[in-house]
C-alpha cells in the first residue's frame, strides 16, 4: 500500500492507547507510513513540512481492528465488493478487517487467498485479511490446504457460519492448524438442535410462532470444541459467542489453560430477542439475539475480560433478501460504520471502561492475529483513528456506504463520530463538516 511522502501530525488529541494503558493529553507524528513521535501530555515538536490536524480534544486512538467481516466478493458482489466494505471500514475507523472465506468460490487455497490480497492492494483504503477456509469448498469433510494458504497469508482459519460436524475432521483441522501456528475460528452450535431455527428457543419465539434454535445448541458444540482444544494443544477461536451458559464452559476451559479465545458482535451486546419487534427482519442476525440475560452477561464478559475481542459481524444483505417472512428471510447485519458508536455506548452508559473497550476493538484483535497495529507507538503502523466521543448520531441506513443497508441499527441515536481515519499515515477518510 503507497504511504505518503508528507509527515502528519495530530496535535490537542485525548490519546488512547490500550497498549500502553494510557488515556490523556498528548500528540502524534506521522512519517513514511509509521508513527515516528508519540507525545504523552507533552508538547510535540515538529518538522517545517507536516501537515497538522489540531484534534481540539478529539479521542485518537488506534485504527479498529474487525476479525470478522463479510464480503460478497468473489461471486455476490452485487451484496458487497472488497471496494465498498473497505469504504464502509474507512468511515467507522476501521483500518484492518479480516474477510470471511464464505464466497463464491470459497476461499479454500492459496490461488483465493493471494486474489483477497491483490484486490485488496488495487482498492487501497483500509488492511485487508483473508481467513482462509478449514475445510474444502466449506463443505466439513476434507481439510483445506491450511499450510499453503498460511504461507500465501491467511491469518487464521475458519468455515465461518457453518460447523464442522465431524469431530474427526474437526481434530484432524485443529492438529494441522497447531503445526502452522494458526487460529482456528469456529461457530459453536449444533446443526441437528439449529436446523431451520429463525429465533432463539423459548417464551418470545413460541409466541411469536417462530421456528426456533435450541438455547442448549450454542453450549454442546462449544464443550465438543474445548475439550478437542484441549486434546490438540491448538489455538481454537469462540466465534461470537451469545449465551451465560457458554461463558461458564469459557471460563472453565481458560482456567485450566486451554489456548482459547472469544469473540462477541456488537449486534450481541447491543440488541436482544424483543427487538425483533414485529418480525423486524433487520434484526435477524446469525447466531440469533438472546435474552436480556445473556446480553447482559455478555457485557459482564467483555468488562471482565472473559471475552477478548468485539466483531462487527458486518454481513451484508440486500433489501430483496430481508423483506421477506421473518423464518424466510436472510440473516445478517452490516455493522463496519456503527461498530465505534455502538460499542461507545457501554462507555457513555458506564459499563466498562473506554480503554477496556478500546483494547477489544484494536490491540487485543492484532495481537491475536499477529499484526504490529493496534498501539500508539513509535515504529507501528500509522494506522489511527480520530473520533468525537460525545458527537450525537442518528444511524440512517440509507447513507451507509455498504451497498446493502441492512442496518438494525437504523434510526438508533448514539454518541461517536469519527471525525478522521488513518492509514499508512495517509487520510482514507474526514467527516463532512
């Protein structure tokens, strides 16, 4: 990606930096696609050629990191194109987004994953990261070539929305995965207690004469996984996990060592089974919402540390695919421009920290996936994100940059806007005054 010849400097920032545990007054220089100068409550000097962005208290922190984003790319480009979700990044402050292999064909050898790249490299916005598929074509029954697509540069592996069933499969990938030190992401929920469910099992789906997935289905599959984690020594990602009983599997497994960590969509944290209203088919979302009680021991997870990182879960529907029966209709949001003022709610709201929050969006994500991003720290990628923390926002789907809108979010009031977006120290988004 081409960085810019002209040092930028951001200066009167409130920097937050995960990394370094530091939230307070400070400055930033940019040079040759790198911080060069990280000022923390100090002045910054600065060279006769920089370009200078006063940020007037602004929050700069560094660009989000988003391990689970989708694309229609290849094959359903009219949903998205590496082009548009890399737009939508830029706007919500994403700099690094990591692409799910669900497509047509799926992304399941390393001829995919080098295509991922060099489209990504021809858009030129924002990182992008293919996950590479755990088994061929998707399918749950022979493993991919997971060797040669690390070495083409996938960051971890997955078959994204769809299980793999076999636990003999589902070892031999773990096993593999652990020789090439990669994650491997898996969707936890039984396909027999899921199959045809549009909502979560209990009171509100039976009364809204829903079809329904077993709230046991998300803790089975979970504790097949773990315990193969275990066996295996590997390196197994909880892909957004949703309920209290699957976090007390979590917990245990972590108290005992298994190498495991845990995502959660911001759909997860912010909504729960009653806002599918009246049948609100934008609130449709796989896995589906939960409880209030699960919700909140989702929030209870992230602040504690249980969960280690948030996800946009950004999927993309067009409104053919939505305005349809509610049991009919396609699952999925896209989330790329309303990750930052969603999961700022928790801190308006005073549930967790702002750091805390901004580490399971920036370092904690990079670190998990190898990435020198993520930290305001000399040497790092200048890859940062400037936002109003308390700017009121109205979410209108319809402005969304995505090509679909399927937005739950839609008309939802929040406070957070990013103000600016940096990557390689160069400007791939400014709000409109």
């Amino acid at each position: 990606m081409a960085t810019t010849t002209r040092p930028l400097a951001i200066v009167n920032a409130r920097l937050v930096d995960p990394a370094s545990g530091y939230d307070g007054p400070g400055a930033l220089l940019t040079k040759d696609g790198l911080i060069a100068k990280v000022a923390q409550g100090e002045a910054l000097s600065l060279p006769d050629d920089v370009q200078v962005i006063d940020a007037s208290g602004a929050m700069l922190a560094p660009g989000l990191v988003d391990l689970r984003v989708k694309t229609g790319e290849p094959g359903s480009e009219p949903k998205e194109t590496l082009k548009s979700a890399s737009r939508a990044a830029a706007a919500g402050g994403v700099t690094s987004m990591v692409v799910q292999p669900d497509t047509d064909p799926a992304v399941d050898d390393p001829a995919m994953v080098d295509f991922i790249l060099r489209r990504a490299r021809d858009v030129e916005l924002v990182h992008v990261y293919p996950a590479g598929a755990a088994t061929v074509g998707l399918g749950g029954e022979r493993m991919a070539e997971l060797g040669l697509m690390r070495e083409a540069g996938c960051v971890y592996v997955t078959d994204a929305d769809r299980p793999i069933v076999d636990s003999k499969v589902f070892q031999r990938v773990l096993t593999y995965a652990k020789a090439f030190d990669l994650w491997v992401a898996h969707r936890p929920i039984d396909p027999w207690l899921s199959k045809g469910g549009a909502a979560i099992g209990g009171e509100f789906a039976g009364r809204m004469g829903l079809p329904s997935v077993s709230p046991y289905a998300e803790r089975i599959m979970l504790e097949r996984d773990l315990a193969l984690a275990e066996a295996t020594g590997s390196k197994l990602l909880v892909d957004q996990i949703t309920c209290a009983d699957a976090l007390e599997s979590l917990k245990r497994a972590k108290a005992k060592g298994v190498k495991v960590a845990a995502t959660v969509s911001i759909n997860h944290l912010s909504f729960n089974e009653l806002d599918i209203g009246d049948y609100r088919t934008f609130a449709k979302v796989n896995p589906p919402l939960r409880g209030e009680d699960d919700r909140q021991a989702l929030i209870e997870a992230l602040a504690s540390g249980l969960i280690d990182v948030v996800v946009s879960a950004h999927s993309p529907a067009p409104a053919e695919d939505k305005r349809l029966p509610y049991d009919e209709a396609a699952p999925g949001a896209v989330g790329l421009e309303t990750l930052l003022p969603a999961l700022l709610a928790l801190h308006h709201d005073g549930r967790i920290p702002l750091i805390d929050l901004i580490a399971a969006v920036t370092v904690k994500p990079a670190d998990l996936i190898g990435l020198k991003a993520g930290r305001l720290a000399v040497g790092a990628p200048a890859d940062l994100l400037l936002a109003d923390l308390n700017a009121p926002v109205v979410i209108d789907a319809d402005k969304l940059l995505s090509k679909s809108k399927n937005s739950p979010f839609d008309g939802r009031r929040l406070q957070g806007r990013v103000l600016t977006t940096v990557v390689e120290g160069r400007i791939v988004h400014q709000a409109q005054q």
